[in-house]
C-alpha cells in the first residue's frame, strides 16, 4: 500500500479561538486572556525538517538514488517522511500567546511588570554566560 503524506497548508487558518492561560512567578501566577496562534517555526504543521539543514544537490542526487517503498528518499523527504516534532508547539502546530488587547488594566500592569523582569533576567543570564560579574 502506498501512503501519500501531504501537508496541506491551505487547511490552517488563523484562528480566533479564545482561552485563557496562566502567566506570571510561581506562587503568584494569574489567569489571563489568549489566544492559539499559528506556530511561526512550523508554520502550523506541527512537524519541521529544518534539522536537517540544506539539502545540497550532492546529497539531493543520492537520496534520488535511494530507492525506498515510497519511491526514493528524497521523494519521501518532500512527502515529509524526515520530519521531526516541532520543538516551539510540541507538534501542535499552534502556540498560546497572551491576548494583549483583552486583558484588563490591572492584568496589563502585572503582565508588563513581569515581562520586564524576565527580560531583565535573560539579559543577566546573557551577561553570566558571557563572564560578565555584577
Ligand atoms: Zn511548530
């Protein structure tokens, strides 16, 4: 039996599906508003074979070569076939991400609170591993 494996792109559509998630420090986490995104990294197909890098024609030729049950390797690789679980969605293709626009004044306060601190803590993160004392 031969499986066709298509990633039909056209089928993923921008969706205004609504939930909510948890944001903030552990122990004084708070529920807000957001949305699922389609994921950037996979563009919604949940699976990636950027891992694999640039396939040059060297190598192209000698998948083509590379006779397999779905007909050769690199046909398989088009099809999909090497693709791995994107590692920005865990495969689901989309991502949550906080719905700015709905949150209430007061969740806009902590939120940006705590961006800023986590960016502050990435940034010194940054400086640590670059041997950076402060
Ligand atoms: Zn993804």
């Amino acid at each position: 039996m031969k499986i066709i494996k298509t990633k039909n792109y056209s089928k993923v559509k921008k969706q205004a599906e609504f939930t909510t998630m948890e944001i903030g420090y552990e122990g004084e986490k708070i529920r807000v508003p957001a949305t699922w995104e389609i994921c950037d990294n996979c563009r919604g197909s949940g699976a990636s074979s950027d891992y694999m890098g640039e396939i040059s024609d060297e190598a192209r030729h000698e998948m083509m070569m590379e006779n397999t049950p779905g007909g050769n390797e690199f046909e398989e690789y088009m099809g999909g076939a090497y693709d791995k679980k994107c590692e920005s969605c865990d495969g689901t293709g989309k991502v949550l991400e906080v719905y700015y626009e709905k949150l209430s004044p007061e969740q806009r306060e902590y939120y940006d609170e705590y961006s800023e601190g986590q960016a502050e803590l990435a940034a010194e993160d940054d400086m640590r591993r670059r041997g950076i004392e402060f």
